[in-house]
C-alpha cells in the first residue's frame, strides 16, 4: 500500500481524531495537513506497514502537541463530527456529556479506542506508556462513564 492509498482509507478517522483534539476545524485541517506532510517524508523509512494506520494517528497527535506546546490534550466535545454509524450510538447526548466530564488521561485513550479503532497496545505506544497503563485507563474510563450515565437510564433517560 501506497502513501496515497493509505491517506484515502484513513484521512476521515485522522480528521476527526483532530478535531476532538483541537476543537476547531480549520486547526484540525491544519494539523492533519502538516501531520500528512511529515508522515509523507517519513514514509519510506516505516519498516512495519501493518501498523501505518497507529503511525498516523501518532503524528497527528504529535503535530497537535508541537503546535499547541502542551503535554496533554483537553477532552472536547465531538459535536459536528460525523461518525460512523456504528459509532455514533456511543456518542449521544448522554455519553458525549459524560465523557466531557472525564479527565483527559482517561478520555484521550478511550477516543482512540473508539475513534480509531486501535487495540490496548497501540493506544500505549501512541499515548507513550505501558501497555498495562492503558487497560487501566480505559478500564477505568469504562467505569467512570457508566458511573456518570447509569443514574440517567435509571431516570428513564431524563436528566
């Protein structure tokens, strides 16, 4: 697969990953444009390219950090994503609001678990700690979201 191809499958996962980082679409392009270009120029030195798509979301994150100067992300509101249908069911109203309201350790893992796709080991080598630290956030992301959701089901889904 070609850098080319390999943009086309992944340019709307790596947008949306973008935009849940910075919160604003024309930053979000910006970083994706100059996370692209890097990864173009980086491209032919990637040695394993069944992790190409881990690659990307990599820089992209890097590239939001370099250009924000900041160690960490905010978690953010995904309103005026589009996700795919089969995600979208965990970004309602309810779940949106509740992962605002986690911390940005727990919420970053858990939006490249869900945006992305990507497996415990990969978030743990993006986000740069062990593969453990990232079960335990997403483990506890999973149980602060039911935390914050289950007293609304109980209410019938009224808040």
């Amino acid at each position: 697969m070609g850098f080319e191809d390999l943009v086309r499958s992944h340019a709307a996962d790596l947008f949306r990953y973008a935009y849940w980082l910075t919160r604003d679409r024309p930053q979000a392009e910006d970083v994706v444009q100059e996370a692209l270009l890097r990864g173009w120029r980086a491209f032919p030195r990637l040695r394993d390219r069944a992790a190409a798509k881990s690659w990307l979301f990599s820089i992209v994150r890097n590239e939001y950090l370099r250009a924000l100067g900041a160690a960490a992300p905010p978690a953010e509101s995904l309103d005026g994503v589009e996700l795919p249908d089969e995600r979208q069911e965990l970004f309602g109203l309810e779940m949106r609001d509740a992962l605002l309201a986690l911390p940005a350790s727990y919420a970053e893992p858990l939006a490249l678990q869900v945006l992305g796709g990507f497996s415990c080991a990969e978030i743990a080598q993006m986000l740069g700690t062990t593969e453990g630290a990232a079960m335990t956030r997403l483990s506890r992301a999973r149980q602060a979201l039911r935390r914050l959701v289950a007293p609304r089901e109980r209410a019938g889904g009224r808040t």
